[in-house]
C-alpha cells in the first residue's frame, strides 16, 4: 500500500503558484453580521452586507449621515452604543471599520477569542478574511480579491466578468433549478444529461431569458427536455478572430467552455484552443494554405459525424467564418445531415490589421469602397478583377496574397493602378509578432521573395492606406530603400 502510494504521489505535481488565502462563501443568510464603525468604510461594508440575506447589526455610538442612508436602505438594525464583546455573541462575522488601528485592534482580539472570524478593514495584517469584488448574479456570485496587488485588479477583473454574465443569470440559474429533478428522472445516462445542462445554458432557453422572454425560455427548456432522448447534436462555426485571445467575442468565449469537442484550424493559436472547456476532445484539422492535412470534404463528413452522436461541436475558424473560411460547404453538409448549427462571427484579418496599423479602411473623399479579395480563386489563378475595383477608388484587403504579390502588382499596374499606389502589409495581425511593412504598388513584387515574412499576410492596397499611421512599418522593399536614401 505504502508503494502504492509513492507512485501516486510521484504522478502528482504541486501547482507553481499557490494561493495564501483559500477561497470559500460563509452561509449567512438569517444569521447575525456585525459591522463595527462610524462613517463611510462601514457603509460600504453595510452595502455590501447588503446583497446577501444576512441580518446586519451595525454598533456604534453615533454615525455618519452616508451610513445612516445604508442602515435604512437595507434595514439594518443600529446598536447606538460603543463596542463590547457582549455584541460578538451569536455573530457569524464582524467587520471592524473604526478607523483607528488601536480600536479595530481591540475588535479583532475580542473577535478571535469569542470563535468569530473578524475583518479590519484597510488592515490585512490584523485580517482572519479578506472580501473581494462581488459579481451578483444571486442565486450565482462571483468573487475575486488579490492579495499582491490589491483592490485595483479585482475591480478590473470584476469589470470584465461583469461583461461576460448577464444580468439575467441569476435567472437562468434559478430556472435550471426548477428543471433539476425533472432532467435526473427523464434523462438517465450523465452523458447525455451534461448535454441537456450544457445546451440548456448556451442555446435558445439562455437567449429568451436574457432577451426578457420568461415565458418562452421555459417552454424552450421543456421542449429541449422532452424531445433530448436520441436527438442529433449542434455545431457552432465559430471566428477565433486573428489570434489575440481578447479579441475573441464573449459568445465564442462561452460556448467554448460549453464544447464537447472543438474541431479547429491550425492558424487558430494554441491559447486560444485551450480557451476550451478542460475535458473537451481537440480536434486539429490543419487547414494551412498549400498544406492542407485534412481534406474540406472530411472536415465535413467530421462535424456531422459528432453532431450524430450528439456532442456539442465548436469548429473553430482563424479570423471569420464567413470570410475565405469555406463556411458554405460546412453549412451545406450540415442541412443535407439535419443538423442545427449556428455562426457566431469572429474578427477578420481586415478588421485586425487596419487597427494595428491605424488604416482608415474607407475614408471620406478618398475611398467609399472596400473589397475583400484573396490571392487565388478556386482553380488557383489570381483573381482578374482587382484592378478594376481599385481604380474605381475602392480600398482592397488581400486575403492569403503573399506568394502572388508579383503578379497581382504587375496586374494592377497593367490596368492602370499608379505604381506609387500605397500599399501595407500586416504579417500576424494582432499577434505579440506581428510585422508591418509600407511601400507603394511597385514594391510590393518583392514580397513573394521574403522568405522571413512566413506568417499570415493581409495586403492593404489604395489610397486611403497614405492616411495611415505606418511611420514605424519596415519598408516593403528594403534594398531599394537604402539605394534611395543613398542617392
């Protein structure tokens, strides 16, 4: 047994970073929690009290105007007299909030020798607990506190969790909970039952409560519960946007933690994959220019396969979708297998460089049009048809060009397109790597010859690229640079 042991323990790793708190909620509900202070540090205590069901008990000898309005806002009970142990007894906490380090030291010895864990605020070291920044979606809550850096990032992290829940989640919680015992009897098997949770959460039921339709989200969850037994799975076309992981939407964000499996591409970065809910099968489909290691048709037999079975299925796109992500062949295989899908859009490639680059992508008097093109269309020729799109003023984002950049720069500038056009590269658009090149419609011919530009390339061409913020950007073509300069 003792070997035994051992060997598990050696398969184990202690985590690098361990927390010096440990997080846990106090059930408070109907029981006694005494705020101990004058003024407004205890107010914003009472406040706080105030999102629970607590009865709060606030003793001191006189009070400030800001916590007189808390004590009738929440209706908490006034002990006009100065602190004594006595008022420790039967209390699930206390906060001492009497700005003074001597008295709040008084607080906590008492508190501690009556058995009641005790907080001294703005006082860590004299503190059995801390209270963090409080999301409230009751009956969920979040909190977050830090220790190291203090209040400033637990208000900015609650900022952004505050972003990422709806309002309405406590809602959604609490009609979950009606639904409880009724998906235990009817749905048997805990897999299939994880789905009903997982679909109930991320599907029409959460959009009609958060939409404000009560009514038709329970109807939704019933129909879900009833018709659950055998029924096909769904999959999302998901846009993972450029790379950047806070550039992900909060809708691909949730239904990532929701996936049974996440079918991705392989410019889709690793973080943001792992973005995914921890025990969900990963699937690389490794979809790279010119290097292709599953074919379209299979990626398709693939996503309906999963669905068949049930599974809850992300596939994950670089960018958007909808654009050059070959999403109308998934979405005819889909319909043609009877399965139900959804897009959820994501940043494109356009989009991500133009705002590193500061790219005014349309600009009054300048370009009125913008056009999404790619370096090849399906029989792998370049496209025909720019030239006449960027003489008629429009701007034009090339998708995947870098290898045709000679010969759509000899086309363009055989149509009539000024070599002097300005033209931006954005290698690895939004990424910690990313490269920004500058040049004219002249230069642009070497691109094909940069063996060390191996990223994914947006080309930028058109006027309205000169109106750009591109001081910084490495020259196009660096050779000619320097002869110029040398001239």
């Amino acid at each position: 047994m003792a070997g035994s042991r051992e060997t598990k323990a050696k398969a184990l790793k202690k985590p690098d970073a361990r927390l010096d708190v440990f997080p846990a909620f106090m059930k408070v509900a109907g029981r006694k929690v005494l705020v101990i202070g004058h003024g407004g540090e205890a107010a914003a205590k009472v406040r706080l009290l105030g999102e629970t069901n607590a009865r709060i008990v606030v003793v001191s000898q006189t009070i400030e105007p800001e916590l007189g309005e808390a004590i009738d806002l929440f209706q908490a009970e006034h002990i006009a007299e100065d602190f004594r142990p006595a008022h420790l007894t039967d209390a699930a906490l206390v906060f001492s909030a009497r700005e003074d380090w001597d008295l709040d030291k008084a607080v906590v010895d008492a508190a501690r020798i009556m058995g009641v864990p005790v907080n001294a605020v703005d006082k860590p070291e004299l503190c059995d607990f801390y209270t963090g920044a409080l999301v409230n979606r009751a009956p969920i809550a979040v909190a977050i506190t830090s220790t190291g850096v203090g209040p400033v990032l637990s208000r900015h992290i609650r900022a952004r969790i505050e972003a990422m829940l709806p309002r309405a989640t406590g809602d959604l919680a609490r009609l979950a909970e009606s639904f409880r015992d009724a998906a235990t009897k009817v749905i048997r098997d805990g897999a299939l039952r994880r789905n009903f949770w997982a679909r109930f959460f991320s599907g029409s039921v959460a959009s009609n409560l958060y939409a404000g339709r009560a009514g038709a989200a329970r109807s939704e969850a019933q129909r879900l519960l009833n018709s659950m037994a055998g029924e096909p799975g769904f999959v999302w076309l998901v846009g993972a946007g450029p790379g950047a992981e806070d550039l992900l939407t909060l809708r691909a964000q949730r239904l990532l933690q929701e996936a049974d499996v996440i079918v991705h591409d392989a410019l889709v970065p690793g973080d943001v994959v792992a973005m995914g809910r921890r025990d969900a099968e990963r699937i690389s489909v490794g979809k790279r220019k010119g290097a292709h290691s599953v074919p379209q048709s299979e990626i398709c037999e693939l996503l309906v396969g999963l669905a068949n079975k049930g599974h809850k299925v992300v596939r994950l796109k670089s960018g958007d979708p909808m654009v050059f992500g070959r999403a109308a062949e998934e979405m005819e295989a889909l319909r043609a297998g009877g399965i139900g899908f959804e897009i959820v859009p994501g940043v494109t490639a356009a989009f991500a460089a133009a705002a590193s680059a500061q790219i005014p992508l349309t600009l009054r008097g300048v370009a009125s049009n913008l056009v999404f093109a790619t370096g090849h269309n399906a029989k792998s020729e370049t496209l025909p048809d720019w030239a006449d799109l960027a003489l008629k003023g429009a701007t034009v984002a090339v998708y995947m060009g870098r290898t045709v950049a000679a010969a759509v720069a000899g086309r363009m500038m055989s149509a009539g397109l000024k070599p002097e056009t300005p033209v931006a590269v954005i290698e690895n658009a939004a990424h910690p790597d990313e490269r920004q090149f500058a040049g004219t419609l002249s230069d642009l011919a070497v691109l094909s010859d940069r063996a060390e530009v191996d990223g994914p390339v947006l080309i930028v061409i058109g006027e309205a690229v000169g109106h750009a913020a591109l001081d910084k950007a490495e020259p196009l073509a660096p050779l000619r640079a320097v002869r110029t300069a040398a001239a």
